[in-house]
C-alpha cells in the first residue's frame, strides 16, 4: 500500500474538500462533499457527542446516500453550520428528490473549541455563513493544519488541526482520512516529539522521527471535560453499502486509538463518518472489505498526526505549535 498523489482524502476521484474559519472566532468548517451523492455510515466512540443527521445512516434508514459531511468547530452553535452547506447544495439543485422538492442530505458532527482563544461576543451565530463558505470552496486540494474544524482545535500539550492521508491498496481500492484533531489525549508521547502513530508513517510525513525510544509512565490530558472530540471521515472508492460503510467507521476508531492516548473517553465525543463512491467493485467480498477497514485505520492515525505537525500559531494560543518546539525541531 502507498499513499496516492495528493496523500488526501480527496485522492479519491469525486471528492472534493472546503475549508472555511473566522480568525477572531479561532473556529472553523470543514467540509466533505462529492460530485454526486454518495454511502455513508457512522461510528460513535466518545461519552459526549454532538452531531446532527446520525441516525439516519444506520443501515435499516431509507435514504441511502448523503450530499455532503460536516466537522464543525463551536460545539452546540456548530451545528449549524449544516445549515449553509444545505443552502449550498438546494443552490446547485442538489439533495434527495420528493416530488418537485429536493433536500439535502447533510450529516454532521461537532467539537468544542470556545476555548482556544477567540472572540465569541457574537449575537448571532457565524457558523451558517461558515458552513457555505467551506461548501464553496470545496477543491481536491486543500491545506492542512490550523484551518477550517482544525483552526481552534488542541490536544493535551500541542495545538490540534486539520489532518488527511490516503492509501492505494493492492486491490486497486483507494482509501482516505479526514480528521480534525481536538483530543483530551496527546497525539505525542510525553514530553518528546515522537508521534503515537510513528510506525504508520509514510516517509517524513509527519516529521520523519520513528517511534519514541521510551514511553512514559503515566498519560497526558486536559484533565477537563467538555473541551474535546476528535472528528474524522474515512472515505473510499470501493463500492459499499450503508451497513459496510456502518463497519469501515468502526473499524477506523483503531487508526484513533493508535494516534490519540488516551482516546474515545467520556469527555470527547470521538466519532467517524465512513463514506463510499462506489466507483470500483469489491473483488472478494470478505477479503477486501477486511484491508479496506485496515487501510481506513492506518490513514487515520497517519492523518491525526499530520494535522497536529501541521499546525501554525496565532494570537491567543493556548498551547504551542508541534512545529514551533525548539526541542522538536533539533
């Protein structure tokens, strides 16, 4: 397996990724969307989750495909962000037809971000103009680090943010991730720079640095609720149904739990978005979904430390940038 051209999630053909922040507010959007609708699924780890359109991925649900994801920063206000990715996609004549109407379909999830050091003296909510922007501006290229749901994002020593990877499998399948990285745990091991998810790297992806000579012992958090919740979206172009996409999203918290220690405890709201173009057969139904959900798991944890490495500074800060540690950087 090698990473594809772009190592994104939007190696996958037809997916496209927007990102949209307010640099006062320190949040932001991201969003997933597609040239046509697509499969998608959902799995809920975390003790405290804030989402929107959930159940209706689950596999007995009558609609089957959705228009686009959200990750949102905001907590609660977050949400409707939903809001102007829908007004997006209604403008492009997008979403699912009843009768002469259409509506789109538009799952999201929220972290919480308040925290990180912005101006939120707002009176009426930004995150609908947000949630547009980001569906606007949706490309297959796209930054990573403090943009978009990674723009206020912190884990338990470093700043957070927006992270992606991609895998080509020998199967001929592509598999990606979309992560934004707001944990209670730590993405690094202790004091040092060595990322969690260093065996999984893909050459210097994420600094080049290999596992840490020694691990620590004991754990690092924020050691607070509500100020957490890893967001991400694995995608692939192997063609999948709800409950198979239901399974990818399990099967990539392990990616979660490689990269994040510790992870999915009662004070964030860790969950994954799985989703599938259908645009190349399974060859053997068992075989291949097995090293999809694989891939998907290893994409994750390579994405999550990505978008921690490529974090930048701002005003206010919390914590410290992964890049900007004299000790890291050697």
């Amino acid at each position: 397996m090698i990473p594809g051209p772009r190592n994104l999630i939007t190696d996958i053909d037809g997916l496209r990724v927007g990102n949209a922040a307010d640099a006062g507010l320190k949040s932001g959007v991201t969003v997933l969307t597609a040239d046509a609708p697509f499969t998608a699924g959902v799995s809920i780890m975390g003790g405290a989750p804030g989402t929107r359109e959930t159940d209706l991925l689950a596999p007995d649900k009558t609609v089957e495909q959705v228009d686009a994801l959200v990750l949102s920063g905001g907590s609660a206000f977050g949400l409707a962000a939903a809001d102007g990715v829908m007004a997006g996609l209604r403008a492009a004549g997008r979403g699912f037809a009843v009768g002469a109407v259409r509506v789109p379909i538009v799952p999201a999830a929220i972290l919480f971000d308040l925290l990180a050091g912005g101006d939120h003296g707002w009176t009426e909510t930004p995150y609908p103009a947000l949630g547009r922007a980001a569906f606007d501006s949706a490309t297959p290229g796209f930054a990573l680090g403090s943009v978009g749901a990674g723009t206020g994002c912190t884990t338990a020593t470093l700043k957070g943010g927006l992270g992606s990877a991609s895998l080509r499998l020998d199967s001929g399948h592509m598999v990606g991730a979309l992560v934004a990285v707001n944990a209670l745990g730590s993405a690094t091991v202790g004091d040092s720079a060595h990322f969690w998810a260093a065996p999984f790297e893909q050459g210097t992806e994420f600094g080049g640095l290999g596992p840490a000579p020694a691990f620590p012992p004991g754990i690092r958090t924020k050691l607070g609720p509500h100020r957490n919740t890893t967001l991400a979206i694995v995608a692939t172009d192997a063609a999948l149904d709800q409950a198979r996409c239901s399974r990818l999203a399990t099967a990539a918290q392990d990616g979660m739990a490689r990269a994040l220690v510790p992870s999915h405890t009662p004070m964030d709201g860790d969950l994954v978005f799985a989703a599938s173009t259908g645009a190349r057969p399974l060859a053997d139904p068992v075989a291949d979904p097995l090293m999809i959900g694989h891939a998907a798991a290893t994409c994750l944890a390579r994405a999550i430390a990505r978008g921690v490495h490529a974090a930048t500074p701002a005003d206010n800060d919390p914590l410290p940038c992964w890049s900007r540690q004299p000790a890291f950087l050697g």
